[in-house]
C-alpha cells in the first residue's frame, strides 16, 4: 500500500489524471446545478405568462362588453321595445375562472346575435353612422380577443408540455408545478352558425 502511495504521489501523470477527474467532476455537477436554476426559474416564469394572458383576455372581453352596452344604446334608440331582449348585458369582473370567462364570452356572443336581428329589424339602424363604428369596434374587439386567447392557450400548451417532458418533469414535481386549463369554445360557438336569408 505504501508502495502505491508513493508512486502516486511520485509519478506526475497520475497526479495530472486526477486533477482532471476532480476538475471534471466539479464541472459535470456544476452544469447539473445550472441546468436545475435555469429550469426552476422557467417553470416559475412561465406561470406568470399565464396569468398576464389570462389578465388580457379579462381586458379583451371587458372592452368588448363596453363596446357591446355602446352598441346597445344606440340600438336602444331606434327599438326600445326590445329593450328586454338586451337587459342580459354581462359584467366582466377580475378573478374569473377561465370557466367562468368562456361562459361569459358565449353571453356576450348571443347578445352580439341579437343586436345583429335588431340591425336587420331596422334598416335605419343598421345605416346609422354611429351603429357601424361600433360594428366595426366589435370586429377589432373580437379580433383582440381570439388572438389573446391565441396567447394564453400556447402559453398554457408550453407550461403544460415542459412539466411532463423528462427530465424537467423532476424540477416540476420538485417544485409543485401544476397543470392550466386551456380556454376553449363553448359548444354554442362550436356549432355552425345558421344563416336565414
């Protein structure tokens, strides 16, 4: 043993093999430890993405409905007999599920359609310069919406996928990461749109 010994601690290869071995060992477990902080921070960053897409669908649907009750006072107007058809106008408040979000936006599309029967009920209306900005309003608003439900659905489709893909999946269960719900349509907007000429 003492043999050995000393002709390690002699012999200038052994020590240069090593002083490698040691320095690659450190190098391997500091890539790991690099590797496991980068993966931690993006599974935390990217639930923050989430939630601030799902903040912009909030907006969305919210500048929607205030487009819609601007719509619909101007179509007050010309048919205050329908006034009942409209009194559902929906009131978008923060801390909606997404569930609760879909649900709102398919409310907000049967009004749309019967502001729509409205227009066509009253030729007068559907010229008004005033009833076709905010058509047009309506159009950008829900352009808005379906490209921030774009936004939030591939965050949440990324989120989702890096959480059960190895080995970011041990970072994921180590930290508690959960999956999100997409937001979908509801089977009311799935349906074809019927068409009465």
């Amino acid at each position: 043993m003492e043999i050995i010994l000393m002709e390690i601690s002699t012999n200038p290869n052994i020590i240069r093999i090593a002083i490698v071995l040691v320095v690659a060992v450190v190098i391997a477990l500091l890539s790991v430890l690099s590797w496991y902080i980068r993966t931690a921070n993006e599974l935390r960053r990217k639930p923050i993405e989430i939630e601030q897409a799902l903040s912009n669908i909030d907006v969305s649907l919210a500048k929607r409905a205030d487009t819609l009750r601007k719509q619909l006072d101007v179509t007050k107007a010309y048919a205050t007999h329908e006034l009942d058809t409209f009194s559902a106008i929906v009131k978008i408040r923060k801390g909606m599920t997404v569930q609760e979000l879909q649900e709102a936006s398919a409310q907000m599309d049967e009004i749309q359609s019967r502001i729509n029967a409205v227009a066509e009920a009253y030729p007068e209306l559907h010229s008004s310069k005033n009833f076709l900005q905010l058509q047009a309003a309506i159009n950008t608003c829900e352009a808005d919406l379906a490209a921030t439900r774009r936004i939030y659905n591939a965050n949440v489709s990324e989120f989702n996928q890096m959480i059960v893909q190895f080995p970011t999946t041990i970072v994921a269960n180590k930290i508690g990461c959960q999956k999100f719900a997409s937001f979908e349509a509801t089977q009311t907007q799935r349906n074809d749109v019927e068409m009465a000429f």
